[in-house]
C-alpha cells in the first residue's frame, strides 16, 4: 500500500513509533527514523536496516536539518508521523490543586511544539509536489474528562485542533492533515504511567487496571499498538485520500464520536 512513498517518523524509538515504522516498511515506504534517544532509535533502524538518526523534536533547527537530508537522499518527503512523547510520571497522578503551573504546562507545550515543528518543517517540503501525508498520535483524554493527568488532556485537544487548522490550510496544496486517537495501549509506557499512583493509593493491580479500562471498551478488551499501526498504514496510503482534516477515532467504543 505505500510503495515508493517516503516516509518520516519521528518518536520511532517508542513503541507506537517503531510499530508503526515497521508496518510503513513492510507495506513498501522507504523509512527514515528519528528520535531523542540514539540508542532506541537505532535498535528499530537495525532491525529494518534503515536509516536513523538522533533528533531532538522541540529543535528546530535540527528538524530542520533532518528533513533536508531525508530529502537530499530520497529526494522528497511523502509522510511523516509524529509520535513524540515526554516521561508521563511526573506529570500524571497529581491532582489539579497541587499540580504546579509549569508541570501542567509542560505537556502541551511539548507535544503542540514538536508536533508544529514536524508539520510546518514537512509541509514546506511536500507544498512543491502538491502531495503529503502528515500524521499524529492522540489520546481519548482531548475529548473526556479524566482525573490526575495534569495537562495531558489539553496537550492531545491542542494536536487535535493543530491537525484540523494545518489541514484547513495545507488540503489545497494537496496535502492531507490525519491523527489517530487510541484507547490504552498496553505495550506503551504512558498506560503504565497512569496506573502507577493509582495502584499507591488504592492497592489495585496491573491487571485490575487493565481490566477496568477494557470493561469500558465495546470489545472488553484494550487494543494493541499494532492495530493502530495497521490504521496508520491505510491513513498514509492513496486509499484514504479524502480523508483529512481529522482525527480517527481508535478507542473501540469507550469514546463516542
């Protein structure tokens, strides 16, 4: 389905980001992989043979730089996805009263920046081909109301609202603008990261936890990160190509549209 696209994924040392660069690759794209951490990075870029690099998202110089040489080897960008994530301990678990002004901010300010960055630094390359798919990852917490997650919840509402803007001003260019919001996934740490003060205060267990967010699914069950990549796949190829502008709903159920 994505034969002799180019794509781009940022964040491909975590989990939603190798899985979805590995089904990138085996659906034909030609992968480039980009994160924080080196070392994650290359253990995924060695397992596809692949190129990978070390690129801090929130610089933009060095998105920047990445992007050109994406370019310069493959000669155009055709997707990127973002799946850039921060450390969710320090800002999950605490409630609203006692949550200081700068952890709350701190996850909106990381995932809109980075988010901005990719899109706008992608789209400047896709605008002279009149093509591109640029791609993010949300939570169900942009649409509901969830205790002890800080500024999480308005972190993922802000991407959302960046998808739809950027895709208002890019579709004419023939580029289309998708994100894709997940249900708890429990190969990704930010799920660990939320049961944690829980499991201190109340004494529930991991699968406890587990349980009580799949009971709120239609399916019981939790979904897993390869679902989504499969998801990514379809979004990134010419078969979706009136969709943009959107967010694709991956809760199975626990979130109504």
């Amino acid at each position: 389905m994505l034969d002799d696209k180019v794509a781009v994924i940022y964040g491909a040392g975590g989990a939603i980001g190798a899985a979805v660069a590995r089904a990138f690759a085996s659906e034909g794209a030609t992968v480039f992989l980009a994160g924080r951490r080196r070392q994650t990075v290359q253990v995924v870029a060695e397992d596809l043979n692949v190129d990978g690099a070390q690129v801090d998202a929130l610089d933009e110089r060095a998105v920047d730089s990445h992007l050109q040489s994406v370019v310069d080897q493959a000669g155009r960008v055709d997707i990127v996805f973002d799946a850039v994530g921060i450390p969710n301990a320090s800002i999950l678990g605490v409630p609203m009263t006692e949550l200081g002004v700068e952890q709350f901010c701190a996850p909106i300010a990381t995932h809109a920046r980075s988010y901005f960055l990719i899109a706008r630094l992608a789209a400047r390359r896709m605008v002279p081909n009149r093509s591109g798919v640029i791609m993010t990852v949300t939570a169900l917490h942009s649409r509901t109301g969830i205790p002890l997650v800080g500024g999480y919840g308005p972190a993922q509402a802000a991407k959302e609202a960046l998808t739809r803007g950027l895709s208002a001003e890019l579709a004419p260019h023939g580029i289309r603008v998708v994100g894709l919001r997940p249900q708890a996934m429990p190969e990704t740490p930010t799920i660990r990261d939320a049961f944690e003060p829980r499991a201190a205060a109340s004494g529930v267990t991991w699968e406890q936890w587990q349980e009580a967010l799949a009971g709120r699914t239609h399916a019981r069950r939790l979904m897993a990160v390869r679902e989504l990549a499969d998801v990514a796949v379809f979004v990134a190829s010419d078969k979706a190509s009136a969709m943009t502008g959107t967010t694709v709903n991956l809760t199975l159920g626990s979130l109504d549209d």
